[in-house]
C-alpha cells in the first residue's frame, strides 16, 4: 500500500477525557481523504496530532512510511478550523512571514506569492493591512498562505464553515486542481453531506474512537440494503400486487396521476431482474436506480450498531 | 532554529516600526527631563506674599520680628476673638497670635491662623523671627551678651564616611541610592510595560486564531521565546535610544553651561587683575565652581557612581527581571481569551513587582535595612532592590551576596520560562474556556 500518512493506535488523554482511543488510519498517496465524525469526537486532536501541535500519550504517526518528525512540517499544509491573520499586519508582509515560517527562503516565497495574487486578482492588496479586508478576501489569503509552499499533505478542517459560496467554490476547484496533480487531501468535517461526492476514502470516528474506515465505494457497497427506486406508470395497487414476495414497498409517492415512483427492498436473493420479469406485466416501467445509503445514513447505523466495529479494508 | 529569529524578527520590526514606539523613544527623555524640571520648580516656589496680623498678648514684646522675604507683619492690640472676627474681611492673610505668657521656659506655643497654607520654608522662617526676639528676651534675663552668645553658638552636620576592608574611604551620600533608585524604577517600568506587551501579544495571537497555523510550522516554545526575546530587544532599542538622546541633550547643555563659565571665568580674572589679588581670587573661583550641577568635579554624585558597574547590573537585571515576569505574562495571555479575563491572573504577577517597587523607595531613606537583603535576593524582587543596594557601592561579602542574587534570578527565569511554557502550550490552543487556576494547575501536568 502506498499511504502518505498513517496513524496507528493513537492515544492521547486529556487529563481524564480520552480524546482519542486507539485510533488507526490510513491515507493513500494521491486521494481526498474525508475525515468524518461529530463535533466533539476527537478529528482535531487526531488533525493537532499530524500536525505535531500536540503529542500523544501512545502510538505512532508515520509520513511516507517515516517517524513524522519536525522536518515534515514543511511537507503539510494545514487550514485550521479555527483561523486567522495578524490584524495589524500588511497582507504581503505576513504571507511572506508564514511562508518563511514554513520552510520557505524570502525570494522563493515571494515568486509563488505574485503567482497565486495574480491568479486571484488580488494583487491590489499587498500592502492592505489585514483589518482592512472583508472576511471573505481574509480567507483567500489564508488559502493561499496554507498552499503557498506546495505540500505534498493538505489539511482541511471544516473548510468550508465560514466560506462564503463564491469563495466556496473557488476554494473547492483549487483543491481539486491540486489533488490532480498529486497533493494528498485530507478533509475534516461534521457535515458528511458536503463531501459525500468528493472524498474517495474516509475514516469515520465517534466518541474517539474509529468506527468505519475504507473506500467510500465499498462502504456504500458494504452499507446497501438491496433498496432501489422505481419509476413507473400505471396503478400503485397492481405494482405491490406484483411485488409479491420478492420485494416489500418501504415508500411510494405520486408524481402525478398514475405515475409513482416507489422505494422498495428486495427480499429472498430476488435479483433486478426476477422483479422487472415480474413488473412489466402489470405497469410501465419508465426507471430503475440502486439506492446507495448516504454517509449520514452510513454513520447512523455504524453508530447505532456497535457490533459494527468491523474494519472494511 | 532560524525559525525563532524569523518570529524575533517580525516581533521586533512590527513594534519598532510602530507610531508609539518612535514617539515614545522621542518624548520619553524630553518627559523625564520635564518631571524633573518641574519637581524641581514646585520644590523650589514659595508660596504666594503673606500679610501677618500678630496678635500680641505679651505686647510689646513681639513688635519688632523682621519681616521677612515674602510676608510682613502687622501689629495690633485686638484680642484674639476680636481679631478672627475681623479676619475674614481684612487684607490679612495670617493671624500670628503670641499667648501671654510666652517666654520660651515653658511649653507655650504661638499660633498662626492662616487662609491659605503658607510654605514650610515661610513657617519655618517665621519660627526663627521668633526664636531670635525669644533669645534676645533670655539674654536679658540672664545677663549674656550678644556678642558672647554668638561664640557658643554652634551649627554642625556629621560627615559620615563609608570604610571599606581595603581601607579606602568613601564619603557616603544617601544621594546616591536616588541613582540606584532611578535605575530600579527604570527596571520596573520596563518590565510593566514590556511585560504586559508580551501578554497582549499573546492575547492577539490566541484571538486572532493566527496562533494554530503558527504552531504548525514552529514550536509553541519558540514561539513563545522568540516572542519574549523580540520584545525584550526593542525595550533594549528604546533604553539605548534613549541614553544616546540623553547624551546628546546633556551634552548640549553642559557646552551651555561651559561657555558661560568661561565668560565668568574671564570676568573675574580681569576683576582679580584689577585688584591684584590673584590668590584670594583662585579661591573664589574654586568656591563657585563647586555646585551640584558641575559635571566636571569629580566629587560631584555623578562622579561618585561607579558607572561600568551600574550599567552592566543595569543590563544583567532588566534582561533576567524581564524575562522571569515576560513568561509570566506570557502565561496569563495564553491561559484567557481577552485583557478583561486577565485581571484576576494579574494581580500574583504584579505584587511582588509593586512591593520591590514600594520598597526600593522607602531604602532611599535607609538603605541599610535587613527587609532589603531579602528583597535583593528573591528573584522576583532581586532586579528592582539590588539596583539600590548596589548604587552604595558594594564590597567584600556583599560581592557573594550579588553573585547569589544573580544566580537565583537566571534560575528564577528559567524556572518560569519553564512553568510558562507548560501553560502556554496548552493555553493558546484552548478557547472560549473560563479558566481558573485550579484549571491551570491541570494543565501544568499535561504532558
């Protein structure tokens, strides 16, 4: 496996409250990572941890199959929840000095930053202090200042809280630009609808522990229930009539007069086809679609399982 | 480690580039010299011509006191009661009245009525108009002379001489600990100032949440020092700022005050030459030349301090006192989220600075006192006290005691740069918490 970033069995507690219990993860080289769980469940003490903000109490962080060390610092990208700049402070001057802080040299920092103000046409602010800048214009320096210095890993935690959707959007197609061309993404958040159709692999962690982790593909896969969605013309009571024993109705609505469309589970290893064979007697079929579960629902029922502890590789 | 320059380096640019910062470097010493001036000019003024209606009940006894520089005396014979009737509405200012039986043998006093508070140089003044006519009365009673009474009459002053193990002797002043005393307040006010900056600079950071992303890119204890360390150098800057501005205005003046003695130098030479009386004339020069403000006599109180010593001490103490209470301060800024929260970390930090401070004034007066070999001991008190111990001049064991002192302040540093750091960690990732200090003693076992 090709993972830019491990953790394996990371403990750390707060004196008394366990932030994080045992905690593995593994982030392939190249993806978008999402990083999931309710507020409170421990993702940014696991983000502060990557980041060597903080130590844990045991377990290890490993980065490119390395002992993370300060010297990888400089290799990841981080946007914390919690954000900010010197208020005081002129914009150029102050990227120039986080960049620095990063790792870069004064001249280099300053190439990448006229390249990145041009392409967000802001170069008129250099030597605007920070006060001076709307919220949203704070933000794309803070963007710009966490992917300044290229890292291979970038860290998002809620990053889109606060965004307005223009800069949402800008954000979003800039990340995308940069995992094509082969930064690593990790997205953290409590919204899992926001990143639903964008992370290839996730973690899920509640209550600090790790619940589910794996391709969101095969979770999804893992997590189906044989529920489909039909589409039909044609009389709702002659379609559950049809039904039979092979699939049980969980909910219908009326497009409009005679055309439903209907949620139904298959029953008793009944294939798509046993159904349709069974249908088109009776109605027109005008759609057929896989009902794939949602992250939440996913996470709700990883939650409310706790057999579910199983690890989907 | 270049980071922690990086972070030096912006703490410092960004305040010395500041409109206060310049300012202050300008004004400061044209401030200082201006509350010296004017302490100066109060404790000089008199107040303003007294009008003294004496009241006499031995009368005539007291109708010749000689009035003096700025008031005069009246006579009358009014009794009292009628006197302060008439009080309010007169042109009088005083009513000095003499009871009757007035003689200086018993425990008698005068009395003066006044509107407005004369100066104690005007009621001490007018104490001694009436000691001469009470002497006079008793040279009468006992049959002396004038002339007899003036021989026993004696007015001395001890001379107090420091001697030193090696045999030198010094003329001890108490004048010179007021110079130990300007460079402990200096001391104290540089700590207070740039000590309560490092905590806003904390405070800044933490609300800003710029802190988080700085943290990923460097430790929270190079932080924290590069933060302390860029501060305590632009103190240093305005300290330096100010001792060149200060040289250059007493420079300037003193070629002033040079020139001038020159031309009175000049005067009295032709005056001596016309009198021939060159000796006599030498004399006088040397007479005149021996003021207090005379930089160039090597008995002047600026002479007497040994300087190289002072200055040095000066530097050792204001780095290692700042440094003990910066990452104090440190700590209050990282452990709450705004100034106001910060009173209640404020008051421990700060006492021990206010009571060094209390105390230092008060060795002005008895520098001898055991309080303040403690108190130049204690690191948290050492920076402040020991300037004044110091500024007599030290020898012998006294040279252990200062060795200890300064060794107790670098551990005192290092213990709470320590102690800071823990908190600080932990403090500056923490928000919207209130936090106590049993809260802080929790972070203090964090690991």
């Amino acid at each position: 496996m090709n993972n830019i970033l491990e953790t394996q069995n990371l403990i750390k507690d707060y004196a008394g409250h366990k932030a994080l219990n045992q905690v593995s993860i593994e982030v392939p080289k190249g993806s978008i990572f999402g990083l999931l769980g309710p507020n409170g469940a421990g993702k940014t003490t696991l983000i502060r941890i990557i980041n060597q903000i903080t130590m844990p109490d045991s377990g290890t962080v490993l980065f490119n199959q390395e002992n993370i060390e300060p010297k990888h610092r400089s290799l990841i990208g981080y946007l914390p929840e919690e954000r900010g700049l010197y208020r005081k402070m002129k914009v150029g001057e102050q990227c120039l000095y986080l960049a620095q802080l990063k790792g870069m040299t004064y001249a280099e920092a300053k190439k990448k930053l006229k390249y990145w103000f041009e392409k967000f046409e802001i170069v008129g602010w250099w030597d605007k202090k920070v006060e001076e800048l709307s919220k949203g214009m704070a933000q794309k320096i803070q963007f710009i200042v966490t992917v300044l210095h290229e890292p291979e890993l970038l860290i998002l935690d809620e990053p889109f809280s606060g965004f307005d959707p223009i800069n949402t959007n800008l954000i979003k197609s800039e990340i995308m630009q940069l995992n094509e061309n082969g930064t690593t993404i990790i997205f953290s958040t409590h919204n899992m609808a926001s990143v639903e159709e964008i992370c290839q692999d996730i973690a899920l962690i509640n209550h600090s522990k790790k619940i589910l982790s794996g391709k969101m593909r095969d979770l999804k896969n893992d997590f189906k229930t044989n529920t489909y969605e039909i589409v039909f013309k044609g009389s709702l009571l002659k379609f559950t009539n049809a039904l039979w024993t092979g699939a049980e109705l969980i909910d219908s609505k009326e497009i409009e007069p005679e055309h439903f469309s209907a949620t139904i589970k298959l029953l008793n290893r009944t294939t798509t086809n046993d159904l349709l064979n069974g249908l088109i007697p009776h109605v027109q079929i005008q759609g057929l679609k896989e009902v794939l579960p949602s992250m939440n629902d996913i996470f709700i029922q990883a939650v409310s399982n706790p057999q579910t502890q199983s690890e989907i590789a | 480690m270049d980071k922690i320059w990086l972070v030096i380096k912006r703490e410092y640019l960004t305040r010395v580039k500041k409109k206060s910062f310049i300012i202050m470097t300008l004004l400061g010493p044209l401030l200082m010299a201006g509350v010296i001036a004017l302490i100066t000019y109060l404790g000089m003024s008199d107040s303003g011509p007294q009008n003294i209606l004496v009241v006499d009940d031995m009368a005539p006894v007291f109708d010749r006191l000689e009035d003096g520089r700025n008031y005069k005396f009246d006579y009358s014979d009014l009794s009292l009661p009628d006197a302060k009737k008439l009080f309010p509405e007169s042109k009088y200012t005083a009513i000095l009245w003499i009871p009757e039986i007035m003689d200086g043998e018993r425990d008698n006093r005068p009395f003066l009525y006044f509107k407005e508070q004369p100066s104690g140089k005007t009621i001490r003044s007018i104490e001694s108009k009436i000691e001469k006519v009470i002497e006079e009365m008793k040279m009468a009673k006992y049959g002396i002379k004038k002339s007899d009474y003036n021989k026993v009459r004696t007015n001395l002053s001890l001379a107090t001489f420091k001697f030193s193990e090696d045999g030198t002797e010094e003329e001890v002043m108490t004048e010179k600990t007021v110079v130990g005393f300007a460079f402990g307040i200096l001391i104290y006010m540089f700590i207070f100032m740039y000590g309560v900056q490092v905590m806003k600079g904390v405070i800044e950071e933490k609300t800003n949440r710029i802190v988080e992303v700085i943290i990923t890119s460097v430790k929270p204890f190079q932080l924290m020092m590069g933060k302390i360390l860029g501060i305590a150098m632009v103190g240093l800057t305005q300290f330096l700022l100010w001792i060149v501005l200060m040289f250059t205005f007493v420079t300037a003046a003193q070629t002033i005050i040079l020139n001038n003695k020159q031309e009175m130098v000049m005067e009295q030479v032709a005056q001596v030459q016309q009198m021939n009386q060159m000796q006599s004339g030498a004399l006088n020069l040397k007479k005149q030349d021996n003021n207090a403000f005379d930089i160039t006599d090597p008995d002047n109180l600026i002479n007497r301090i040994n300087w190289p010593l002072m200055i040095g001490l000066f530097l050792f103490y204001f780095l290692g006192g700042y440094l003990l209470y910066a990452a104090l301060f440190a700590a209050i800024g990282a452990a709450v989220d705004n100034e106001t929260d910060s009173q209640q970390f404020m008051l421990p930090v700060t006492a021990p600075l206010i009571a060094a401070y209390a105390m230092s004034a008060m060795m002005i007066e008895n520098p001898g006192n055991p309080a303040a070999f403690w108190g130049s001991i204690v690191p948290f008190t050492s920076p402040i006290i020991m300037m004044v111990r110091v500024s007599l001049g030290i020898e012998g064991a006294q040279y252990w005691e200062l060795i200890l002192s300064m060794v107790l302040l670098v551990l005192g540093f290092l213990a709470t740069t320590w102690l800071a750091a823990k908190i600080y960690r932990v403090g500056i990732l923490m928000y919207g918490k209130k936090v106590n200090y049993k809260e802080l003693w929790k972070w203090l076992r964090y690991h």
